[in-house]
C-alpha cells in the first residue's frame, strides 16, 4: 500500500544545551499534545528536536497545528 504523505507541514526545529535538556522539552510537548488531541511528529538527534504538524485527517495544515505550534514554542518563553 502507497502512502501519500502531504505537502504542507509546519516545521521547526529546536536545539539545547543537552539530550536531558531536549528529552525535557519532548515530554513537555507530550503534555500538550494530549491535552490538544493533536499530536505531532517528533525527531530527536540528541540536542536537537525536530517537529512536524499536519492534520492527518485533512491532509493539509490547519488550525490545529497552529495552536499546537503556538503552545509548544511558549514553553521555551
């Protein structure tokens, strides 16, 4: 079976100090996620986190992203 994944996604990439430093913030990203029912794709390479969001459903980004986006960079703030 052929999966088509979508164009459009939100990216970012987020680096730190240290793998503990970054495991922190995936955790964190894992709070949020649940509590928004939206749940992104994560990469970790030691300090670095890479995400991703898209909603699967609509295959495109949307509002959701954009809030999960928005929720995860305030906790670096």
């Amino acid at each position: 079976m052929l999966k088509i994944e979508p164009m459009e996604k939100i990216k970012k990439e987020f680096n730190f100090k240290s793998f503990l430093e970054a495991m922190d913030f995936v955790q964190k990203v894992a709070v949020i996620a649940e509590k928004l029912n939206h749940h992104p794709d994560i990469i970790i390479k030691y300090n670095q986190v890479f995400i991703e969001s898209y909603t699967h459903d609509a295959q495109s980004v949307t509002k959701k992203d954009h809030q999960l986006i928005a929720a995860i960079e305030k906790i670096l703030e």
